[in-house]
C-alpha cells in the first residue's frame, strides 16, 4: 500500500524500530517524496495527531511500505466554531442599534 495525502496511518514498529512499543503514532500523510530509498521504505510528511485527533506537531518519517497500517479509532479533527458577537434585533447593520442603546458611548458621543 502506497500512501497518498490525506491518509491517516498507524505508525508502529512495524514500519521502523524507531517507533516501536510507546513510540507509535498516529500519522496524517500530508505528502510522499519522491526521493529514492532503499527497496520497499519511504520517506512521508504529514503530521502527528493526539487521541482526539488534533496535530501535535510536523514530522518527515522514513518508514517501510509493508509495516504501514490505516489508523481505526482516531476521530477526525473537530473544527472549531466560529464565534460572532450577536446582533440586536433591531439592527440594520448601519450602526443605529448600537447608537440608540442607552449607556453606550460611541465616538460622535465623545466628541
């Protein structure tokens, strides 16, 4: 299995000693080099994600094909929301609501 951008890898140490026992991770593929290697190992980048399938940080990896398995368990990241200040009722997006409002200061008001 050859990777390809996107996927999302169990990095153990199958697929090198170096990320063997507690160093195994989780791996998004961000790209796959085209660099030559030794028969049957490549060189990945992509990113380390957590439990809860955040990126904890950047890393190229030089790993063998055959000891590469899909990730199962990982949830995919959550995106966060985005927040906007709620408008008043009565606003009409020219700024009268907020001048109207008794107690709030506005720039003609310091004036």
């Amino acid at each position: 299995m050859r990777p390809a951008p996107g996927d999302l890898l169990t990095v153990d140490g199958r697929a090198s000693v170096q990320f063997a026992g507690d160093r195994a991770l989780t791996f998004r593929v961000v790209s796959v080099s085209d660099q030559p290697t030794y028969h049957g190992w490549i060189w990945l980048n992509g990113y380390v994600l957590n439990r809860r399938g955040e990126a904890t940080a950047k890393r190229e990896i030089y790993v063998q094909l055959a000891g590469l398995r899909p990730a199962t368990g990982t949830p995919a990241p959550r995106r966060s929301r985005a927040t906007r200040p709620y408008a008043s009722r009565n606003d009409r997006g020219d700024g009268r609501a907020a001048r109207d409002r008794p107690g709030l200061r506005t720039r003609a008001d310091a004036r």
